[in-house]
C-alpha cells in the first residue's frame, strides 16, 4: 500500500503490524500532516454486525479528549480497505524504554499515572481498551505518555445500555479478538511476548471484559516497566494464557531489589485473577500511584497499611492453593461438631448423638469424595469433545491430550475446569496441564499410571491392539 491514497491520506511508511491489523504512517493531503493509519483485518470486519459495532465504539472512543490519548481523526471504508486515521506521535514505546534500560523508577510510577488517568478517561465514557501493553504506550521526547491503538477498543458491558440485552453477542466479539491476537502470536515467530502476556485472565479465555481487565493490562505494563521482565511468560501462547489464568507472579523484589513495597501492593491488586479483586477504577489507581510517586520523590519509605496488607492476605487466602489451612479449617469444623453432639447427649440420650453422628459421617463423605465426582463430572463434559484423546487426573492435577492445541478448544477446556474449581468447598484447586505433544512412549506411561477418566473410542482400541499395553486405569 505504500504510495497508495485511501480517501485524502497518502501511505508513506509501514510502522507495524499485528493480529488487529497493519499500521502506516501517511500524510493527510487536506490539513497537510503526519497521521498513523490502521488498516483492519478482514476477520473484524467481514461480518455486518460486528462492522456496525466496532464503527459505533471506533467512533464512542474518538469522543475521548486527553492528553494521555492519541487522538482518533477518522474512521470510515474506502475501496473495501477498513481504516482508522489517528494522531501520529512521535517517540519511543515503552517497550522500546524498557529494553533500552531507560526507565527508573520515577519515570516508570509518571507512565503509570499519566496512563492511569487516561484510563480513567476513557473509562468514564464507558470504553475499555482491551490492548494495554507497552508497545501501545508511546513516551515523546518531552517525557509525555500517549496511549494508542484506541480505535479498537470497545464499549463498557457494565455501562452500556446496548449490550444489557444479551451477553453471547459480546462474549462471541470477545472470543474473535482473543483468537485473533492468538492467531498472530502463533504465525509470528518470536511475538509469544506480545499481546497475549499483557490480557487478563478472563480475557485470555474469550469471557465478556469491563474496564478492570485494562488495570490487569497496566499492572502487567506496571511490572515490565519496573522490573524489565514480564510477570507472565511461556513458550507457547498457550502456555503464557495458562500462567495468565492461574499462575502467581514472582514478587517484584525478588526480580529487582530495593524496590518499595507499596508498589509491590500496588501491582499485586491489579494483577489479582478475579476483576472484583481489583482496584475499582483507574482513577483508585492513578492516586495510590501518585502517593508512591510523592513519597519516592520524598525519599520516604512508607509501609504498607495494615488494612491493606489484610486485606491482601484475604485475597490470597480465597484463591488458596497449598498449605495446612485447609485442614485447620477442617478440624475446627469437626471439633464444633463434635462439641454439639456432647450437649445433645447430655440432653437427648442416646438417638440425640446417634443422629449426630450419622449427619457428621454423611458430610465428610460427601465433602470427601466431591473432587472426585467433580472430576468425574469434568472428564464426561470434555469426553464430548472430539478433539479430546484422553482425561486423567491425579490428585490436584488433571493431565488433558488433544490432537492440537486450538483457541477455542483451549477456552472451551478452561471454562469447564473453572465451573469444577467453584465448586470445591475448600482445599488445593485443580490444576490443568494440556497438551498436544505427547510423544508413543510418554502416552504409555501414562496409561500405566492410572487415573485415566476418559480415553476416546478410537485411542482405546489402538492402545488395546498395542503389544503390552495397557488401555484404561
């Protein structure tokens, strides 16, 4: 496209291009100036309900004035190429900063708040982003951040009335963004560092997102910047959704030290699994940033308030995954039980403790074997999926093959496992490792060892033709 027109801006450079689409620099011809033009891909566009949507939020998000904001000038079609014209800022991403090690910790904690105020911005006016990363973070040479690629953000499912009526239609939306940003991660050698680390949990699985899924986004930005790694990462887009999904950061001290520990609080809130964990809204973010950036500037090293850092520890304690506390919880439990029965034997004989007991023995077998029938449960739900070849489980850890590896398939798996990890009363949640590599000798093993749930018509019969194998648990 470069030398081409569409409408009055003539193409000149290509500036970069992602699973949303190619971006140029170009000139506009009529007020004679520098513009960046985001020519969309067919697969955000080819459908007339989602065309209509994203001119409606293209044009909501050009409503937003704030010098944090790239400004968009245009949105509109022209020879069947789909195009966004927005402000062309001159400067260095963040990304860029951060490989370079040009960003202390002053300068990180002003990114941070200019950006958060941004947010807030665009937030109040009901837009979400949905790409906050620090490639889209542009810094000019007056030390000014500008966030970009506003032009594909969408309307706020919490503030827009249009969307109340029904949530499938922006899951679906949600669901096409994230396989195509995968799509990309895939086909691009090297890009597992791209979109894909900065997405918050519920959207790394295709769910409906609100604007806390931005504060995830920044909190991942927040780390990268401070740090000059990414909080997560794998080898493979899918493996860098799962430790999105279900993995703790390292703390931010223990990658880079003397950092304060009110902005370990501060990323830890937005990097937190659930949305409702979360800072509330940008602007609660932009001021505890703004009180670090204070007290830094200061040289005051402030703690932690109590309140907060209990409320930290309450946090962590509902997503709790190891430790003793599940049996504390148990035994306490029995103890008040069994302090029951002792007053209702002295009071009612012998049925009064009989049935006490009985009640106290039928609890604990069901509490007992409920992970086991939730597996259960999980295995005959993921056994109507064709892609699946086998289900095992093994404790707390459920092993899952599939012929390959697919966005869909990957979100339709982690949605059924979180409805079995709600439903556990307490204890460790189960954890999920999927794959779609498994080599002949590693399929055996574990065959042999046991906790096979589900194996597919066709696997079982070639394992069963196999000389000294075994086909089932």
């Amino acid at each position: 496209m470069i030398g081409s027109a569409v409408k009055h801006y003539v193409i000149e450079e290509l500036l970069g291009q992602g699973g949303m689409g190619t971006v140029y620099r170009a000139r506009d011809t009529r007020l004679q100036r520098p513009v960046a033009i985001k020519v969309l891909g067919a697969a955000l566009t080819s459908d007339e309900d989602r065309r209509r949507r994203f001119f409606q939020e293209a044009r909501a998000a050009a409503a937003i004035n704030h010098p944090a904001v790239a400004q968009i000038y245009d949105v509109d079609e022209a020879d069947g190429v789909t195009f966004i014209a927005m402000e062309f800022v001159e400067g260095r991403t963040v990304r860029k900063l951060v490989e370079d090690r040009e960003l202390d910790l002053l300068a990180s904690l002003d990114i941070g708040i200019q950006v958060s105020d941004g947010l807030s911005k665009a937030h109040e006016a009901g837009i979400v982003h949905r790409d906050i990363k620090s490639e889209n973070i542009m810094v000019t040479r007056e030390g000014h951040a500008k966030i970009l690629d506003f032009g594909l953000a969408k309307l706020d499912p919490l503030r827009s009335q249009e969307s109340a009526p029904g949530q499938s239609s922006e899951q679906h939306m949600s669901q096409m963004a994230t396989i195509a940003q995968m799509t990309a991660a895939q086909t691009q050698t090297g890009m597992v560092v791209g979109t894909i680390a900065y997405m918050s949990p519920e959207q790394a699985r295709g769910r409906v997102i609100d604007s806390r899924s931005d504060i995830f986004s920044l909190g991942v930005t927040l780390y990268e910047m401070a740090t000059g790694r990414l909080p997560f990462t794998g080898d493979s887009p899918l493996d860098t959704m799962h430790a999105i999904a279900f993995e703790e950061t390292r703390p931010l001290t223990s990658v880079r030290q003397n950092l304060p520990p009110e902005l370990q609080r501060i990323v830890n809130r937005c990097l937190r699994k659930r949305p409702e964990d979360r800072y509330a809204s940008a602007g609660e973010l932009a001021s505890d940033l703004r009180s670090l950036r204070k007290d830094v500037d200061s040289g005051v090293t402030r703690a932690v308030p109590l309140t907060d850092r209990l409320r930290d520890e309450f946090v962590s304690l509902k997503n709790l995954r190891a430790g003793p506390w599940p049996w504390i919880l148990a035994g306490a439990a029995a103890l008040a039980v069994l302090l029951a029965v002792y007053f209702v034997y002295r009071r009612g004989g012998f049925w009064g403790p009989a049935l006490a007991l009985l009640a106290v023995y039928w609890v604990a077998r069901s509490i007992r074997g409920r992970r086991r029938r939730l597996l259960k449960w999980f295995a005959g739900r993921l056994a109507k999926l064709p892609e699946v070849r086998l289900v095992a489980a093994d404790g707390h850890n459920a092993t899952v093959i599939v012929d390959r590896m697919q966005a869909r398939l990957y979100m339709r798996i982690n949605s059924t496992l979180d409805a079995v990890n709600k439903k556990l009363l307490f204890g460790q949640p189960v954890r999920l490792t999927l794959r779609d590599d498994v080599s002949a000798e590693e399929f055996k093993t574990i065959l042999e060892h046991g906790g096979v749930l589900h194996l597919r018509d066709d696997v079982f019969e070639a394992e069963s033709r196999s000389p000294g194998s075994r086909a089932g648990p």
